[in-house]
C-alpha cells in the first residue's frame, strides 16, 4: 500500500510557504503520495472549516497516511485525529511549532472544546514534535506538553524561530527525518 503525507500550513499559510515545497519533493522521491492543500480562508480560520477540508482532502485514513502540520495547521491535525471512528488510525504525525492551545482572541474558535489526549492518542500512531526555543509565537512548553500529554518524541532545535518561510525556512531536514523514521 502506498504511503500518503499531507502537508497542513498554519494561520495565514499557502501550499508554497517556507520549506512546505522542499518537503513535498523530497518524500515523492521517496514514493510518497504527497499533497500540500490550501485550507479555506486562511488569513481568518475557522475550526470547523479546516477541519471539514482536512476530512475531505484525505478521505479515508490508514496506517500508511502521514499528517505533517506547521503551527496551526497542527492543532487542526489534532482535531481530524480527535474526530476519527474508533476504528480509524494514521500512521503518524510531524507536529512543527504544535501546540493545544495559545491566548489569541482571534482563534478561540479553534479552542471552543479541548482536546481529547487519549482518542488522539490512540489514533496517530507514532508522534514527532518539532520546537524552537526562540519561537516568538509558540514558547516550547507548548511543545513540552504535546510530549507529555500525546507521548510525542520533542525534538528542540536551534536556528529556527517559528519555521516559517517569512525568516527563510525553506528547508526542515528534521521534518523529512520525523516523517521517515514514523513511516519506518
């Protein structure tokens, strides 16, 4: 079976962001099935209408399906694991700037019910965290709680701030790692 990756951009994200491109190339050299999708009004999220996109984008789910998310597009990831039937498993995860929740009036939609660790849990298969230190939107104890709570593998690594192409992140060669050591 062919092994899928779906590559989830953040707030204000498009496919051809950052290192988005770079890692789409370097997995279909590796014989993955990859998408970079353009969730729905970006600069204006809504919960309910990423995670409506992200259900329609990867249709039905399997152990050989990878979702790499950067900042918000990982808790978007985190909802569609949450709301998967019990039956229903990914192969793993790439979190990059994750988190569970952040203080911003803009997106307490996304927040409106929390997370359900355990159903996430069960469901992801195995799970890599990716942090900065310096990150000036996500503090790594956001990145130290997907650890705790979902068991994730946090990476933490210097000379990035929020991975984003805006300060030249075009390349994530930990991402590309994670990706391949879940994907075993």
């Amino acid at each position: 079976m062919s092994r899928r990756a779906f590559i989830i951009h953040g707030w204000g994200g498009y496919p051809e962001e950052g290192w988005f491109p770079w890692l789409k190339h370097e997995l279909k050299q590796r014989q993955f099935s990859v998408e970079v999708p353009q969730l729905p009004k970006a600069a204006t999220p809504n919960r309910d209408e990423w995670l409506a996109a992200l259900k329609e984008i990867v249709g039905k789910p399997n152990r050989h399906t990878y979702l790499i998310g950067h900042s918000l597009g990982c808790y978007t990831i985190l909802k569609y694991i949450e709301s998967l039937q019990w039956f229903q498993r990914v192969g793993g995860v790439v979190l990059v700037a994750g988190f569970a929740s952040l203080n911003i009036p803009l997106l307490n939609n996304f927040y409106s019910a929390p997370l359900n660790w355990k159903k996430i849990r069960r469901r992801a298969g195995r799970i890599v965290a990716l942090h900065s230190p310096k990150d000036p939107f996500v503090p790594l104890a956001k990145g130290e709680e997907l650890r705790d709570k979902l068991g994730a593998k946090l990476l933490v690594l210097e000379g990035y701030r929020h991975f984003s192409g805006r300060e030249g992140a075009t390349k994530l060669p930990s991402a590309l790692d994670a990706v391949l050591e879940i994907s075993g």
